[in-house]
C-alpha cells in the first residue's frame, strides 16, 4: 500500500465541504438538514405566538366598532400596536426564510460551479470526479459506513440527477415545456450574461430538489419514527411496514411544506421596475418547478419525475444505509433498476439512460482485473484499478484508472478499459485464475494488501478490491488527469 501524508487533497476538501454543508452534526448547526431541523422545530413552537398575536388584532378591529369615541383613541393605539407586532413577527419569520433560502441557492451553485465544464467532455470528467470522490471519501466497511452515506447520499443523488436530465434532453426523451422554454431561452442568451436561463431556471432548481427530496425526514415526527420517542433506537434499522410507509408520508408532507414556508422568496437588489418583476416571475416558476418534480418523483411513471426517482434508487444501492450493506455487490444496482423496469415500477428510458451514463460499475469501484503482456496475453496474476470514467463504451467493461502494474501501486499508473473476460467481478475471468497455486495466490496477495496477516483469509481470487484506504493518501487523490489507455 502506498505511504505518505493522510488526509484530503483540495479538490476532496472540497467535495466534503459541500457533503458537510447539506448535512452535518455541529455546534454551529449551519447544514442544510441542520436548519430544517430547527425550523420545522420554531414551526410548531411559534405557532402559539402567531395565533396569538392574529388574535390580538382581530380584538382591538371589533373593539373598534363597539366603544364610545373617548375610548376610540385608546383602542386604536393599541390596534396599531398590536399590528405592529404582528408585522414584525411575520417580518423576522421572512427574514430567517430568506437566510435559508439564500445558503441553499449558493449551495446549489457551488454545486453546478464544481461539476460542471466549459464543454461536455470537461463535464462528464468533473462529474466523474465528484461522484468518485464522494464513493471514495466513504469508508466501505464498519459502523461508520450507514452515517457517512446517509450524508453523502443527498449531494451524490443530485449530480446524477444533472446528468440525467443532460441524456434524455440529447436523447430527446424529456419534452417537458418550462424545460424547453429554458433551453431555447438559453440558445438567444449571451454566454457573459450574468442571467442564465438553462442554469438558473433548470439546473439550479433540479439540484434545489435533489437536496430537499428527503428534508421531511428532519421534521420532529419523522425522527420519532426513525429513533424511537426516546431517541434510542438504530436509525438506519430495517423499519416494519406501518412504519415505513408512515414516514413516506411525513417525509413528502413536510418537503412540501419546507419548499413553500421554510424557504423566503428571492430577492433583487436594484433599481429597475421590470427587472424585479422579472425576478419574482422566475422566481415563482422555479419554485413550480421544483414543487412539480417533488411531487411527480413520488409516481413518475414515463414524466420529469423520473430524473429524480432513478438516481435516487441508484444511490440507495450505491451509498446504501442498509446494515446488510456488502461493497461487492454495489455493481448489482445496475440489476436492481433493470428488476424494477421488468415489473413496470420504474421508466425503461429513464433507467437505460443513466445506466448508459454509469455503467455497471459505480465511480469510484475497486476493480480487479487480469492484466496483459505487450502481445496481448493474459499474465498470471491479477491487478487493482479503480473506475472514473462515465459513458462507457459498453456498459459491463469501465473505465479505470490502473493502481497497480506489477502488483507494485503506482500513482503515475495509466488508464484502461476492462473487458469482462479478465475482470475478476465476473466468473470467466475468475476461471482463468483457478490453475495458479495457492502459494502465487497468497503471494500476490501480499504485496497488494496492507496488514497481510489479518488479511490472509481474503479470498485468493477478488471480485474487488476496497479503495478507501489507498485514496485517504493525498498524493492518490489525483486519479482524473489524462492518462493514455489501454484495454485489458
């Protein structure tokens, strides 16, 4: 295993500042799921108060009507009072809606600025990057595995989501009219232009309803369900029926209700008339369409909703919470989708698209694979390599970026497509390996392994290999660069 200094380069700080901003346990509680919390909390609390002081307005109007005139002055000093407390209420109240609303808009945009390139090849290798960091940074074995997912999960769903709505806009599968009407906007808008119609109307609310597909599950009755009245019970516990659904409908409810009370409106900063209603125009459709994809994502049968709905059972199986999680069968999501497309649950396009788009094998995968000679025989032995290319050619043989040559890891390592007959996920290719003796095995072994002798038991011939540790050395962080390939 390669030595040197432990911890994140910058591009992977960044990566787990944005993981950390949409949800994190701290003093300073500053996450997005961290402010949901506490609003749907003032929500209820501040409910008494709103009440309240609507009541005491609504006392001092009739009032009005039923003193003598040397009372009236009195009763309207203290209506005016009354209102104006109210108005300063419903004034703070918005005011803490707008901070929300603002984190999350430039959350959102750091998002887009990270994965996104100057043009489509530059965009599907910083895609590629982001979600193989985000695989990466995520340890794959131990009590951590369900926490570090169920954070990571929300950032990881909305890149693929972005990329998703990219295919089937090429493909011509997604005929939706404010999506359209947003793209040919784009095609009359100048590139310099701070307003950018595809960006801002499309994009930036499609990651907005990403990260808020699943805010309800902050929400105080939600928490009950998932740890208990006492709070001591396993979150990431396998729930019975009624509980499941019950928190379905909590979840969706409160996301709602988050979109429409918990976020202010936007707001503009200037002078001109007609561009703040622009503004309040786009900033009410944005918000149609966010609440449309929320709502369509629940049954999307052949609709929007879909690009939503199937990154989202992607990153189930890929960054599962599950207690029965196993990392060498994450390949299976592919599987699980197409399941889902032979019962009719899930849209066949959709599904075809982001699996043309991932692959079999999810970014950031340890792939094992039998490596070639110069006259293109297999060598007796096998490799490590790790994937970080998306589109695949064909969806079963990825893209990696080689570990190891030689058995010995090598950071200047290059590129190659692994075909299924020598990638070890496979049986064929584990077949070809089974006349090597145990003692070359072991050997191997050895040499790519750190604490070999708690690891010996491995098996001698590995679906995959587990990553993590060889990336949280920060000079093995670089794994996207050009590389010349190769095909193995």
């Amino acid at each position: 295993m390669s030595t040197g200094t432990i911890g994140k380069s910058t591009y992977s700080k960044q990566v787990a500042s944005l993981i950390n901003r949409i949800s994190d346990n701290t003093a300073v509680a500053d996450s997005l799921y961290e402010q949901a919390s506490a609003c749907f909390l003032q929500m209820a609390a501040q409910q008494g108060e709103k009440t309240e002081l609507a009541q005491q307005v609504y006392l001092f109007e009739n009032r009005q009507q039923q003193v003598d005139k040397r009372d009236l002055a009195l009763v309207e000093r203290n209506l005016q009072q009354a209102k104006g407390e109210q108005q300063s209420f419903v004034q703070a109240r918005a005011e803490e809606a707008f901070v929300r609303f603002s984190a999350l808009k430039k959350l959102c945009q750091d998002t887009l600025a990270l994965c996104q390139g100057e043009s489509e090849d530059e965009t599907r290798v910083n895609s590629a990057k982001m979600l193989g960091t985000i695989q990466l940074l995520s340890p794959t074995e131990g009590k951590l595995v369900a926490a570090s997912n169920q954070k990571s999960k929300h950032l990881y769903k909305a890149l693929l989501s972005l990329r998703l709505l990219d295919k089937l806009l090429a493909d011509g599968e997604l005929n939706n009219p404010y999506v359209r009407q947003s793209l040919a906007a784009q095609a009359k808008a100048d590139s310099k232009d701070e307003y950018q119609p595809f960006r801002d109307d499309v994009q930036i609310p499609l990651i907005m309803a990403a990260l808020l597909q699943d805010i309800g599950t902050c929400h105080p009755d939600a928490q009950r369900i998932l740890k208990g009245a006492q709070g001591d019970k396993d979150e990431f516990r396998v729930l019975d029926n009624d509980e499941r659904i019950a928190l379905l409908q909590i979840s969706y409810r409160e996301s709602l209700k988050y979109l429409n009370e918990g976020l202010g409106a936007d707001r503009y900063n200037g002078n001109s008339k007609e561009e703040r209603d622009n503004l309040v125009k786009r900033d009410t459709q944005r918000r149609a369409f966010i609440l449309m994809l929320l709502k369509n994502a629940i049954k999307p049968e052949h609709g929007i909703g879909n690009i939503l709905k199937i990154p989202q059972i992607y990153t189930s199986v890929v960054l599962s919470t599950k207690s029965s999680f196993a990392y060498d069968t994450l390949p299976k999501v592919a599987l699980v989708l197409e399941k889902g497309v032979e019962k009719g649950i899930y849209s066949k396009v959709a599904v075809d698209a982001l699996i043309s788009i991932t692959g079999v094998f999810p970014q950031g995968f340890g792939v094992t694979y039998i490596p070639k000679d110069s006259d293109r025989q297999d060598l007796d032995r096998y490799e490590y390599a790790i994937v970080t290319g998306l589109y695949p050619a064909d969806i079963r043989q990825p893209v990696c970026r080689m570990v190891t040559r030689n058995l010995t890891y090598n950071v200047s390592a290059m590129g190659c497509t692994v075909s299924v007959e020598n990638n070890l996920y496979y049986p064929p290719a584990r077949k070809k390996l089974e006349r090597i003796s145990e003692d070359r095995l072991l050997e191997i072994l050895s040499k790519l392994v750190s604490n070999f002798e708690e690891r010996k038991n491995m098996s001698l011939l590995p679906k995959c290999w587990h990553p993590d540790e060889y990336f949280s050395f920060v000079k093995n962080q670089n794994l996207w660069n050009k590389v010349v390939m190769h095909a193995n």
